[in-house]
C-alpha cells in the first residue's frame, strides 16, 4: 500500500477516534440524568443492553460464520467492556465526570508507558501527568472526593486496559462484528445488576429516548468508532491519544451537567491536549496497514 494511504490510515484513526470521545462523554452526562431514576446499575443495563440490541439488528453477525476464531478473547474483551461500564458509572454517583475519567485513565496512561521506547515518547506522557496531577483536586480538595467512587474509577482503568489490548485481538479476528459480538456479552454481565437494583422501573416509556441517547451516544457510535481506531494504530499510540477523554469529559461536565473546574484544571485540559496533538504528530508510520489488522 502506497504511503499515503497508510498516512490516510492513521488520520483516519485519530479523527473516528475523537469523534469517538466526545460521542461517549456526551452519553455519560446524559446518562448521569438517569441515576436518580434507575441508579448507575440500571443506566449500565439501558447503556449496553440497548446498545447491544441496536448493533445486533444493524449488523445481524448470525449471517456469518465465526468458527475457528479465538472465543476465550472474544469473551474477554465483552466482559472487560461490561465491567468497566458498570463500576464507571458507579463512580459518577459520587465523584465528577472529569475527575472520574481522570483517574479511569490512569490504566491506558500505564498501557503507554510499557510500551513506550523513545524519548519524545516519554516527553508528552510526562505532559500527560502533569496534566493529570492539576486536573485532579489536590489543592486541598482531595479530602472532598468520595473514596469509594475514586475506587470505582481505578477499576475502571483496568477494565480499560483489558478492553484495549482484548479489542485489538477482538477486532483482528472478527472484524466489523466484534464490536456487535462484544457489546452483547458486555450485556449479559451488565442487565442483572440493572434489573436488581431498578426492577420495573426499567420499563418506563419516559426513559426510553434517554435511554436510547445514553446507548447509542455512549456505546453503539464510540465502540464502532474506536475498533477503527484500535485496529489501525500501535496500543501505546492509542493509549496515549485516549489522554483527550479527561479534557473532553471536563468540558462534557462543565457545558452539559454545570461542573466547575479551577483555572489550574483548565491549564491541565491545555496540557493534555497538546501532549495528545505531539503524540498524533509523532506516531511512527508503517510501511503498510492492513485494514482490520492491529499494528504493534
């Protein structure tokens, strides 16, 4: 493949992948409007399960036939995407949404840094975590977070982590259904807890556009988006761009739920998007990509 459509790649996976950033932050505030109703359990349910149900019907895998793939990653990469929806969410109960993905992210930001090798690599991860340390209320507020939210927020990460390098295996052996496939399995963890904790108030024709908003928002359009992504880039190159969701999510918090940040969390975002820009800037390029095929 001629270099400029291995270029055409990766601008590609970056620009699918902020789409996809800003589509799940959107979701995750509106879905934090469902809590009071169903409670961060159920709003996981209506999130994967009617996610799960969008995808089937759109791309109906039953149609093609998967035997001989690797099933165990297949499952892996669903119940990693379930679990880390559902203790995000219960993370939202009581800790910001910025704050939140801030410390969820710190699973890719180690992600990136073991695969990580040349010096300007290191430079912007740096960039990274500074951004990072202001964006989190250390200036006397630590105190004020909850700590079993922040708890949340760290398994978060790890299910982060295991839905990346899981999501790169997924999407190179199922292509354009692992997404649908995966979604599903991430539902069967996710709609028992729902169902547990919000029972039939799960059927309220009221929350039906919200909750048809929170799945396509937040799971069925970034999920899809982010498999191009992941498929197309290094995982330390993709963890290291994922340094833009505490911006978004900040922002998402600030313009969507009517958080406030200080003007050292603001300089944070300033940091943590120039630290994302320099590593879009200095991903290595390989001589050819494969569609559908994870580089490492």
């Amino acid at each position: 493949m001629p270099p400029r459509n291995t270029h055409a790649q990766v601008a590609l996976a970056i620009g699918v992948l902020l789409i996809a950033m800003v589509s799940y932050q959107c979701g995750a505030s509106l879905a934090k409007h469902l809590f009071p109703q169903v409670g961060a359990q159920g709003a996981t349910a209506y999130r994967l399960g009617l996610s799960a149900l969008i995808l089937l019907l759109w791309r109906r895998p039953w149609r093609r036939v998967h035997s001989g793939k690797d099933w165990r990653v297949l499952w892996g990469y669903g119940l990693a995407m379930g679990a880390m929806n559902l203790v995000f969410y219960l993370s939202l109960r009581t800790i910001p949404l910025g704050i939140a993905v801030a410390l969820e992210f710190t699973g890719p930001l180690t992600l990136a840094m073991i695969g990580s090798r040349r010096l300007i690599d290191f430079v912007w991860i740096a960039l990274v975590i500074g951004g990072l340390l202001l964006l989190l209320p250390l200036q006397g507020q630590v105190h004020a977070l909850d700590p079993v939210g922040v708890m949340y927020a760290l398994a978060a990460g790890v299910g982060w982590v295991l839905y990346i390098v899981l999501g790169q295996r997924t999407g190179a052996a199922y292509g354009a259904d692992a997404v649908t496939l995966g979604t599903s399995i991430g539902a069967l963890l996710a709609i028992p807890f729902g169902v547990a904790h919000a029972g039939t108030a799960l059927l309220s024709p009221s929350l039906l556009p919200y909750a048809l908003g929170v799945a396509f928002l937040s799971s069925a359009l970034p999920y899809s988006l982010e498999m191009i992504s992941m498929t197309r880039l290094p995982a330390r190159t993709f963890s290291t761009l994922l340094s833009l969701e505490p911006a978004v999510a900040a922002m998402a918090g600030v313009t969507l739920l009517g958080e406030r940040l200080t003007t050292l969390q603001w300089l944070a975002i300033g940091a943590i998007i120039i630290a994302s820009a320099g590593t879009a800037l200095s991903v290595r390029r390989p001589t050819a990509v494969e569609p559908g095929t994870a580089v490492n």
